[in-house]
C-alpha cells in the first residue's frame, strides 16, 4: 500500500505579544518615539554642508545614550566616522548590542568609537561636527558649566566645524501637564512636572503605558534648566563661535503643532510651544 506523505504545515507569521510594563525595554520605546535618526543622519549633514561648504565626515554625538544616531550617521558614506560621548557605561552597553551589533557591519563599526567619558573633558579626535540634542546640555544649570562646555567643543573641533544645539521653550513648556502620543502597542507621555521662574530648573518625565492598563513610570526622569535663546546665543558667541544662528521651526496649518522645517531667522514667532537649533562656526 503505498503511503501517502503528510502535506506539509505552512509556516505563519506570528503576532508579536502585545507590550507590557513588564515585557517592554525602555530604551526601544524611547528610540521608536522620541528619535529619528535617519532623518536626523541627512539633516545635519544637509545643514553642515550649508555653513561649512563641505561634506561631514567626522561626527561627534555627546550625550549620545544609544548612539543610534552615530550609528547611521557612519552608515550613510563609507568615509564616515562617529564618536559618541556618554557618562552612563550601561547604556552605551545597550547601545552596542541593539544598535552597534544589528546596524553596522565589522568594517563600519571600525568607524565608530563610544566613549564612556566627560563631555567637558573629551576633546580628540576633532570633530567636523558636535551635536548635543534632545536638550541633554541642559543638565549643565549655571552659567559656568555651559560655558565651559561650549568653550570645550570649540576647542573640539576642527577650524570650520559646526556645533548643533537643540533648544525648546514657550508659555505652554512651564505649565504643568502631560501630553499624551499614541505609538503601535503603546502609548508615549510626556509630562512636565515643576517648573522654577526664578531658577529656571525644570523637571520633566516619560512614562508608556499599554494596551493591558499596564504603565511604566518615570522611565525617564530629567532635571534640567531651561535655557533661553538669547542666553545660548551669547554664551556661543562668548566661547569663540562665529556665526552664531537660530534655526526656527515652522508651524503645520493643520495641527498647530511644529512641521519639521527649520528656517534660519533672527525674530521667532510668539509661539506657546517652539523648538529651535542653535547653530555656532568655528571660524577657519
């Protein structure tokens, strides 16, 4: 009697299991609404070229947590070369197992270099650009330590480089509230929770929650001061760099909120929430 094979199983593509405080990994839900760094990759370079009239080649990334940015700035041309600054050794860690390791090919990771050190203190290899977003500069709260900062990365740059500062601020920033952004499997809060006028001193946090009424709280927590334009403005020109601009954010129409395109200008609008970037040469 002949026999008959069994028919074969087709292969199913399993859902994911829904995220959960418990399961998720909060630097993967930071990197999935916070960052974006491929189109970070291109818009630095595209505004680097603008001020420099070069490509970028080298760039330094402080305050780089899980250098993802770094990592795609080194993928975009073969001639690239990252370094990542970062005090905190465990997620630099994370960093180059689910960044480093799954993005970058051995030879492209020869080009990148993580550094577990001081950002007031690295200074080699110059950079042709230093970057310093997501407003982490502004764990520096007086005067001094901001200054010293800007002072060092003009030291750290090449003659002709570029410094990027992120900047943020409005009446709707020293309110007390939660925004809330609905992610796939996940919710994103922002909340701001004091805010000091006569120090500045601010504290923010992120929080996810999730579809099983699950929520991970404090996340991240910030303790920062809240610097103004005209402060920052001054303290680049004060540290030797020269332009110093302000890239402004427009407005979508539709939204009310930021469209994503930065304008150089010399008066922003009186907007309740703006975000900015703070743009310093160092002179050739």
């Amino acid at each position: 009697m002949a026999v008959r094979s069994q028919p074969q199983s087709r292969s199913r593509k399993t859902k994911p299991a829904p995220l959960t405080a418990r399961t998720a990994d909060r630097h993967v839900l930071y990197q999935r609404a916070v960052q974006a760094p491929e189109t970070d990759a291109r818009f630095y370079d595209r505004w680097f070229r603008k001020y420099a009239g070069r490509p970028l080649r080298v760039l330094r990334e402080d305050f780089c947590g899980t250098a993802v940015l770094a990592c795609h700035h080194v993928k975009r041309h073969p001639d690239n070369r990252a370094i990542g600054v970062d005090l905190h050794g465990p997620t630099l860690a994370w960093g180059r197992r689910h960044n480093v390791q799954p993005l970058l090919d051995a030879e492209q990771q020869s080009r990148l270099s993580l550094l577990q050190q001081n950002v007031l203190e690295v200074q080699r290899p110059q950079a042709d650009a230093i970057l310093a977003l997501n407003f982490s500069y502004s764990v520096f709260k007086t005067r001094a330590q901001l200054a010293a900062y800007l002072k060092n990365c003009h030291r750290s740059l090449r003659p002709g480089g570029v410094l990027f500062l992120d900047a943020w601020g409005g009446p709707d920033v020293m309110q007390r509230k939660t925004d809330k952004t609905r992610h796939r499997g996940f919710v994103y809060e922002w909340e701001q929770r004091s805010y000091d006028p006569i120090s500045h001193d601010i504290v923010c946090a992120i929080h996810f929650s999730f579809p099983d009424g699950s929520r991970l709280r404090d996340a991240f927590v910030y303790e920062w001061r809240l610097w103004t334009l005209a402060e920052l403005r001054e303290l680049f020109v004060e540290a030797g760099f020269a332009p110093v601009d302000v890239l402004w954010e427009g407005t979508d129409s539709k939204t009310g909120g930021g469209n994503g395109v930065f304008r150089k200008t010399v008066r922003g609008g009186m907007d309740e929430a703006w975000i900015s970037i703070v743009v310093g040469r160092k002179p050739e």
